[in-house]
C-alpha cells in the first residue's frame, strides 16, 4: 500500500519515505554517469518505498526512464498518469503483452518465442511495440546466450521489417559488480562488447539504440559500463550497492517506525516470547512493539537486530512473532504510544538498514522490500 498523507497518521506502524531524499540520490547518481541517461529502477513497489510517488520524484530529479520487472507494475504507473518511457524486462507466456503495447510500455526480449509474441501483440494493437534485446553475458538470468544471439537478431529484425516491432535497446545485467575488482565484470563486459558488434554487423545501431548494462554498482564504480544509459535501483533509495566502499553521498529514505502496544514490569528471570529464547536477568521493563515477521521484520532478528527507543538502542529481546516483538527497556521509562525506529538515515541515532542487513546477514534489498502491506508509505 502507498499513500501520500497529509496531516497525522495514528497507526501501529508506518514506513516514512523522503521523497526529497529520493530526489537526492537520483542526483547524486546523474553525476557519476554525466554522459548517460538514467533508468530508475522502480520495481517491488519501488524496492518497498511506494511505486507512484517515489517513480515521480526519480523523473523530477532527473532520471528520464523507469524500470519494472513485470508488466503489472508498468502498467500501474500509467494508470496513475505517469507518461516517461518504461521498460518491463520478466515476461513470462500468457501475460498482458497487448496491454503493454498499447500502453508504450518498452519490453525486453531475449527469446524466439517472446519477440513472436509481441510482435502478434504489435498486429492485434496495431502499433509497433518499442523492444530491448537482451544478451546473456554472465549472470544466467534472463537473455539470450551467446550461441543464440544471433537467431535472436535476425527474429527481431524480420519483425521490424514488418513494422511490428522496433529494436530500441541491447542491454545486459552484470552479476558481480558490487566486487570490485571480480573478473567476470571484465568478461561480461567483454562479451557485451562482443554482442553489440554482432548487432551492429546486422544492421542494429545507431543513436536510437540504447546500450545498457550498468546497474547501482556499476553506475558509481564502473564508468566504463555506463555505455548510453545507466539502470540505478537500490541506490535510488539511499542504500549502498557497496558499502565496504561507503555510502557515496546517497541518503537513506526510508524509516520504519512502530508505536509501543504495551509496557510492562516484569521480575527478574522472566521467559520473553515464544520458546523463552531470552530471559530477563533482573526486574525490568519490557515494551511490546507491534511489528513482526507478517510485516517484513525477519524472524531472524530475534536477540539480534537492534532498534532506538526511549533514547537508546536496544536489542530485540526473545523471538519475533508474527505481528509483533519485545524489548528489554531496563529501568527506563516509557510508555504505550511511544516511538521505536527500527532503522532510517541514522541521523537521529537510530541503526540503519544497512545495520539491519549485517545483522542479518542479508541485504538492504531484502531489508526494504520485506516491508509489509500493513505498514502504510508516508510519503513527504
């Protein structure tokens, strides 16, 4: 759920998105790929932040694409009137390829079968649908392989030809680019080297074909990936693609609060939550916070990750329930209605998602899209 609210907003919990931080980073990122447009990578709700307003301050910073991975999310952005140039690049059979096209909604193709399909998609629109092309250099994901990149061109070529289709963009993803310094970077891009001069010998080139393969890592590390345009995704959001390499000037803007349910007192050697996994030591206060693994906070936080309340960190005491978990306060006092901040920019002293990830052992990504459907998106 995302919503633009206006004036108080009382609820157990809510995820606050700054929007201004949003437009931030999406320039702090235009100015390590100067030369290159920039794709903003909206999918998974804009990676938990909220699809429509967050995918509108990437396009007033300057970002002058978005990125989805399904058609859905292509879609949802113009239904809500969002008209800049979108690629949805995850197309399985079966899916809405004719709305997509009568939409202008960019696609991506590595297969035979899928450019068939948006080409009869083109037919039955009767509009020619705008197509990436997509070389498999390394990641083994999506795309064509190099043995069969070229039965992929001469498929997309016959159908643009016909008028069915245009061939707008070459891409690729890399898999390592957040090592700095692993060898595959240098062969994936070697390969889409390889690739584009296959393209360009059949016939596909020029300035109306975007190249493009850097994503958040590559945009600030790798100048030389950056080609026509760069594909920035968690970086939009303020969280660093390498952070044993710092923050790059990005602000982190989103921060997930919850309200204390309950505060109580409780006798030394008290079990807390289920399977008793933490035990007071002494008298103390324990504060319920409702927010648990139904809303994106990980099981495995338990007696781990750490929040801020009541001036201090502390660390979740006992195990994380479905909807909510425990603290151990101390002597210090609170009160029901009381703040937690699980994470946010850190300016306030609370940890970060990037903290929460350590923790965790995961990453910002899955921190941030984890983030449930019953936390509302206060946009400001």
């Amino acid at each position: 759920m995302s919503l633009h609210i206006h004036g108080s907003l009382v609820t157990p919990a809510q995820a606050r998105v700054d929007l201004s931080a949003i437009r931030h980073n999406v320039a702090v990122l235009r100015r390590y790929a100067p030369a290159a447009e920039m794709m903003a990578v909206v999918k998974a709700d804009a990676y938990g932040h909220g699809l429509v307003p967050c995918a509108r301050a990437a396009l007033d910073a300057g970002a002058s694409w978005l990125g989805t991975a399904y058609i859905q999310e292509a879609l949802d952005l113009r239904a809500a009137g969002v008209t800049a140039p979108i690629l949805s690049w995850i197309v399985t059979p079966g899916e809405p390829i004719d709305d997509a096209v009568a939409a202008a909604v960019d696609l991506s193709a590595g297969a035979l079968w899928l450019v068939d399909d948006i080409a009869a998609s083109a037919r039955r629109a009767g509009r020619t649908a705008r197509v990436h092309l997509k070389i498999d250099t390394g990641t083994t994901r999506g795309g064509a392989t190099a043995d069969r990149w070229p039965a992929l061109l001469d498929r997309a070529l016959a159908a643009q030809a016909e008028g069915m289709i245009e061939i707008v963009g070459l891409w690729s993803h890399l898999a390592c680019a957040d090592i700095p310094g692993h060898p595959s970077i240098g062969q994936q891009l070697a390969a889409f080297e390889d690739a584009l001069a296959i393209a360009e010998k059949a016939g596909v080139a020029g300035p109306r074909v975007l190249r493009h393969i850097a994503n958040s890592a590559a945009t600030v590390t790798l100048p030389e990936a950056h080609y026509d345009m760069v594909r920035p995704g968690i970086a939009t959001y303020g969280l660093s693609p390498i952070p044993e390499l710092g923050d790059f000037g990005l602000r982190p803007a989103m921060t997930l609060s919850a309200r204390m349910a309950v505060v109580k007192r409780v006798a030394a050697g008290t079990g807390v939550s289920y399977g008793h996994l933490y035990v007071t030591e002494r008298e103390t206060t324990v504060a319920v916070v409702p927010l648990g693994y139904a809303d994106g906070v990980l099981r495995g936080a338990t007696n781990r990750a750490q929040v801020l309340a009541a001036g201090k960190r502390r660390t979740v005491a006992g195990r994380v329930c479905m909807d909510q978990f425990m603290i151990d306060l101390g002597d210090d006092q609170a009160s029901e209605g009381d703040e937690v901040v699980l994470f946010g920019p850190g300016t306030g002293g609370e940890p970060t998602a990037q903290e929460w990830a350590d923790s965790l052992g995961t990453i910002t990504h899955e921190i941030v899209t984890r983030i449930g459907s019953r936390v509302p998106r206060v946009h400001r």
